[in-house]
C-alpha cells in the first residue's frame, strides 16, 4: 500500500469511528422510536464500513 493510500484509508477510520460515536450518541438522545431506530441501523452500517476499512490494514 503507498503512503498516499495509506493517509486515505487513516482519514476514512477517523470518518467512519466519528459519525459511529455520532450515532451512537444521538440514538440514546431521541424520543421517536422510529427515528432512534434508522439512527441504530446508520450506526451499524457506520460501524460495519470502519471495519472494511481496518482490514484493509
């Protein structure tokens, strides 16, 4: 992997483990079920791609 993928995949980690703590943090702070729910679901999917992206490692 070249330095300049590397510094990519770096900054898509430090994206994905912040807009999961987003998440997270929102889920626990909504009333509506149904929105706390979609929240969850983008979390996982938040967390899922920051895996992909720590295998790439």
């Amino acid at each position: 992997m070249t330095n300049k993928e590397l510094l990519y995949v770096e900054d898509a980690l430090e994206h994905e483990a912040y807009m999961k703590n987003c998440c997270k943090k929102t889920s626990s702070q909504l009333t509506d079920p149904t929105l706390s729910s979609y929240i969850c679901e983008l979390h996982k999917k938040h967390t899922d791609l920051y895996n992909k992206f720590l295998n790439l490692l």
